[in-house]
C-alpha cells in the first residue's frame, strides 16, 4: 500500500511534530485518479434512521448514519475522514452530537490501510472504497446535492483538503481540523473552507500547517473560515465542530 510522500507527515507516525509547511495547490483540470464518479441519484435501497454498517468490507468497512429527517425529504451528507491510526467508530463519536442535533446524515468510510494512502494526484485504494461508500450512500439516503461536504481530522484533514478541490462540483464545504497539509492536484468549481486548529497542537504544529495553508487558499480566492482554539493537545474543539455544522444547514 502507498504511503503519502509528503514533508513532515512521515514524522507523524512517531509522534513527532512537522516542522515544514507542505501546501500544495496546482491550479488546473485534475488527473482522472483524483475524481470521483458517485453523484446524488434516486433513493433505490432506503435504510432505516439510525447507525449502519456499510457492508463494503469484510476488514476495513465504514459506517453510514441516517437521520430521522431522512423519511421527510433530502437531508445533508457529511462525508467524514477519520485521523490516521483511528477509526470510522471514534469518528463517529465526535460528530454524533451535532449530526443527530442537526438532522445530517453522516458517511464514515475506513481508509484502506492504518492511514489515508496518496500519491500526489492519485487517492489509489482509497479513492475507489469513498466512491463506493458514495454510491451505496446516494442509494440509501436522499440527499440534498447543494449540501454535501468533505471533511477530516489530522490525516484525514489532509485528505480532505487534497481530494476536495479536485471534486468541488461535488463538495459545497470543506472541512479540515488539525489538518496536517494539503496536497491538491487540481480543481474543479469553488468548494469553500472551514479550517480549525488548536495553537498548541503538540503533534501537527499550527505554523507549519493551517497557518501556512489558509493564506495560500486565500490568496487563490478561495472563502476560507478560519479558528484557532487555545489547547495543548491535537484534538477537534467541541466549538469548531459546532460552527461548521451550523454553517452547513444555514447555507
């Protein structure tokens, strides 16, 4: 299985802080190995509300959460990118609060390895199991095409950011917490961001990534919302979860 080639990152596995800022933004059409296929469509096998399983993988599954206003019409889906080394369970955890206060529905696929898998422009395995998960969420949920969102925490903010600009006619939001960079090999439409990260992160250093990746996405013209939380540890703040959410259904 490929491993990001990205500055810094690798360091990540032994704990260890990056120390130099990797953004990487190419303007331009995106290579075929950064899109995804799976677009909104008619309900054909509808879940129940509550917590499911996505039956994809005998391994390596995912989990799809289907609100209760899923029955009255369609509802927003959040597409959520667990951190390296966690787990679609924990991610859900995190999210649950505000997805169960709000009425979205939530896909939490598992990468296909310990972590989220890249080479610059090409998501490999992964690509292809979000797809899918897509696919069986788009058929099982009635989803709102205007409020469909990418986000991520740490790696998986990482992988947010970099597969989001490719597929912004997809993505309206992108969301990244903590995110360790941004590796985006091309764009499509004007996705916009929502970018939070604690200033005492002892793991992902605030000045080598979300303080160097906000000014890059401005300066290209991208709306970005930014926060930055006081704390010592490298975690999602409670606020910044509710914030964006609250952004996604008042849109």
């Amino acid at each position: 299985m490929w491993r990001p080639v990205l500055l810094g990152v690798l360091a990540l596995a032994g704990g260890c802080s990056t120390s130099k800022p990797f953004v990487r933004l190419d303007p331009g059409p995106p290579p075929a190995t950064a899109r995804l296929t799976a677009r909104p469509a008619a309900v054909t096998t509808p879940l129940p509300a509550g917590l499911h399983p996505l039956g994809l993988s005998s391994g390596r599954d995912g989990l799809l959460y289907v609100p209760p206003a899923a029955t009255r019409g369609p509802v927003p889906l959040v597409v959520w990118l667990h951190g390296a080394g966690s787990s679609p369970e924990n991610a859900w955890e995190t999210v649950r609060h505000e997805a169960e206060d709000r009425g979205l529905a939530v896909l939490m696929p598992a990468s296909r390895d310990w972590s989220w898998s890249f080479k610059h422009g090409d998501f490999d395995g992964d690509l292809q199991f979000i797809d899918a998960a897509l696919r069986l969420a788009f058929a099982s949920v009635p989803v709102d095409p205007a409020h469909l969102v990418l986000a991520g925490f740490s790696m998986g903010g990482l992988m947010a950011l970099s597969l989001g600009p490719p597929n912004g006619d997809l993505f309206g939001w992108i969301l990244a917490f903590s995110p360790v960079g941004i590796d985006a090999a091309g764009e499509v439409g004007k996705p916009r961001f929502f970018i939070a990260h604690g200033t005492a992160d002892p793991v992902v250093n605030i000045g080598s990534s979300s303080r160097a990746i906000v000014p890059a996405l401005r300066a290209r013209g991208d709306w970005v919302v930014y926060r930055e939380f006081a704390g010592g540890e490298h975690e999602i703040f409670p606020d910044a979860i509710h914030e964006a959410f609250a952004l996604l259904v008042s849109d």
